[in-house]
C-alpha cells in the first residue's frame, strides 16, 4: 500500500489518464464556474456551497498563505526562491499550480486554492450531470465523483496534506508540525454538504487514526520521516488504537519500537483497518472506546515509557477523548467531564513540559466523571 499521492499530483495524474477527453473537460473550469445562483452560487441552503468556501472556508485562501512574510521566511531557509510557484509548496496550498497551463480550462486560477476539483476529483464524466435532481449519489459516484461519504475514501483525500510533509520543511523552515484528526478537522470545515449518514464522529476519529497510522509507517519505512519526531508519533498511535479494543478480528498491531517488519505490518494493518471500520460501525462502540481510553491512566506510570513518547500518547488521546466525548449528544454527556477534559487539553499542550504523573491524576479524575455519568 502506497501512502496518498498529495492533492495536486494527483489532478496531474487524472489529467494524464484522461487522453484523448475533450479540452473543456480535461480539468475543472475552475471554482467560479460553480458560482451561478443555478448552481452552487445561490442563495437558498441547498446551492450556496460556492459562497461558503469562498467566504469563510481556509482552503480557498491556501495560495494566499504563500505570499506572506512568514513565508518568505520558511522559503529563505530552505533555498526556494518563491514559495507561490515552488512545487514543494503549491502541491497543497495550490494544487492547480501543478498542472501545465494548456491542460487547464479556461478562467482556471492557481490562486483558488483547494478548491472543488481538489476534493472532488476531475469533473471530465460527471460535470454535466452532477446537479440533475433525478441524480442520486451513487449516479455522482458512478461517473467518477469521489465518493466522500465514504469515510475511508474521505481520509484519504484529506490526509495527504494535513499529515504528510517533508521533514525539511518543518525542522529547516518551520513550518508547524501536521496532526491528522478526521473527525476533529471535518467539523472545524465551514459545512457545505450535508451527511447522509447520522453520527459519524466517533467512526470518523476512528477512521482517521487507521489512516494517519497507516501513512506514518509508509513514510518510515520509506524514509520520508524524520525518526526522532515520527517514531513516538507512531508508538503513539499504535498504543491508542491498541487500547480502543477495536481490531475487527485483525492480528493484532506490534506496539515494540518500528523495525522494518512492524512498519510493513502495520502499513497493510492500518489500511484493512480504517476500511473495515468504514464500511461497518455501531453506534455503541464510541462510548466503549471513550471509558477504555479514559481508563488508561497506569500506562502513564509505567517506569520504561519514556517522557517524549508519553507526551506524544498524551496529545493523541486527549484529542480522542475530545472527538468521542462531542460524539454523544449534550444532554447525555456526564456532568464535569468537559470541564475535566479541559485540565487535561491543558497539560498535554506542551511536549517538553508534559508531567505524566500529573497527567494520570487528572486522567483519573476524567474517568471518575464518565463512571459516575449515565
């Protein structure tokens, strides 16, 4: 299994794929051309997908994050002389800088950003057909939309680029650190769809952490990883799905340091896994998973953990305990756990400073609110 191809390799790919199409479909004409009112432009809440991510969605001011101060600074450090047009950089923030201009349709702007062909996919087969009322989601998916109901097929297109970065880029120019949390990073996107499906949060935490486990063991055992920041990310992840109980009858994962044969396991482990649970979920599974998390405070005092790499567990589970918590309607949630979950945001929220000892008291307390809740 191949880790995720980054957004605009991939339109360059579907472009090469696409031959002999006609020059009007061989890449999206763009996000505007979305924005009529008998499209996605319109006023009403079922058409007004266009001004939602032109307005208040990041995504489609990616290319403008380029052409900032901060950047040109990332960029002196690593010897590229424009961040707005250098591959290692337009590959996520401008995908369709990526793609030769002559394969391009016409008013298409690099400068959009991640815009709908970038989540989408090539528009060559369905463009035409994709707001027909009489067209359900599988006729879209059926000419070649992608299928971003599917959680495992949402993972991966969003993956590539809130997780996978050079190592370079982060310890020579700075640029944060990426964390993927699916569940997390989808209810933070300005909404412009609407879920056929009730209750994804947990599943889609779930989903997401198969896949970031799968991706960081590529790119270890392909060396595009930094070891000394990616291993306790992977130990970290191994420990967390290890402890959910969750295995859909898979072998289980090797928690043990990534030797090469761990990280080709665990690549081909996570992937079955993140497909399994996309494909099957029931609902009783989030409250499980949250009291076994909530429930593993000796793993903080054990003696031959070291610090970086509870630090590592500690900021993944808060943010599990973060998704699975929200994933249970409000009136539900047992009184003072938020509060309790804000103490340990708070003391996770620091690598180097990280206390495990302090940690596991709180954690404790965390768990007491969830026993005593209904």
């Amino acid at each position: 299994m191949r880790p995720v191809i980054k957004v605009g390799r991939v339109l360059v790919a579907g472009l090469a794929a696409l031959g002999a199409a006609r020059a009007d479909e061989l890449v999206s004409l763009g996000a505007s051309s979305c924005s009529s009112s008998g499209c996605h432009g319109g006023a009403g809440e079922k058409s007004d997908q266009f001004g939602v991510w032109a307005q208040r969605d990041v995504h489609s001011r990616s290319y403008a994050t380029l052409t900032t101060a901060r950047s040109a600074r990332m960029a002196e450090a690593l010897t590229i002389t424009d961040p707005a047009v250098s591959p290692r950089c337009v590959v996520c923030h401008a995908p369709l800088a990526e793609v030769a201009p002559s394969r391009l349709g016409a008013g298409v702007d690099p400068a959009e950003g991640v815009s709908c062909v970038s989540c989408h996919d090539l528009p060559a087969n369905w463009l035409r057909g994709h707001t027909r009322a009489d067209w359900t989601h599988a006729d879209r998916v059926a000419a070649g939309m992608r299928d971003l109901d599917d959680l495992y097929t949402r993972a991966n297109t969003c993956v590539a680029c809130h997780q996978n970065i050079d190592p370079a880029i982060v310890n020579a120019g700075r640029h944060p650190a990426l964390m993927f949390e699916l569940d997390g990073q989808t209810q933070d996107e300005p909404r412009h769809w609407r879920e056929h499906a009730a209750d994804l949060g947990a599943q889609a935490w779930f989903v997401g952490q198969a896949v970031a486990l799968r991706e960081v063991s590529w790119a270890l055992l392909n060396g595009r990883a930094d070891s000394a920041r990616a291993v306790p990310v992977w130990q970290g992840l191994v420990w967390l799905l290890v402890r959910s109980g969750l295995d859909y009858g898979l072998p289980p994962l090797d928690p043990s340091p990534p030797a090469p044969a761990a990280l080709a396991s665990a690549v081909a482990a996570a992937d079955e896994l993140a497909k399994r649970a996309a494909q099957r979920w029931d609902p009783s599974y989030g409250p499980v998973v949250l009291r076994r998390l909530a429930g593993t405070r000796s793993d903080f005092l054990a003696p031959d953990a070291a610090q970086p790499l509870q630090a590592c567990r500690a900021e993944r589970l808060v943010l599990a305990l973060d998704r699975l918590l929200d994933a249970i309607p409000a009136a539900r949630r047992p009184p003072g756990s938020s509060e309790r979950l804000d103490r340990l945001f708070h003391l996770a929220q620091s690598r180097p400073d990280f206390d495990p000892a302090e940690f596991s008291r709180e954690l404790d307390g965390f768990a007491r609110t969830l026993g005593e809740g209904g």
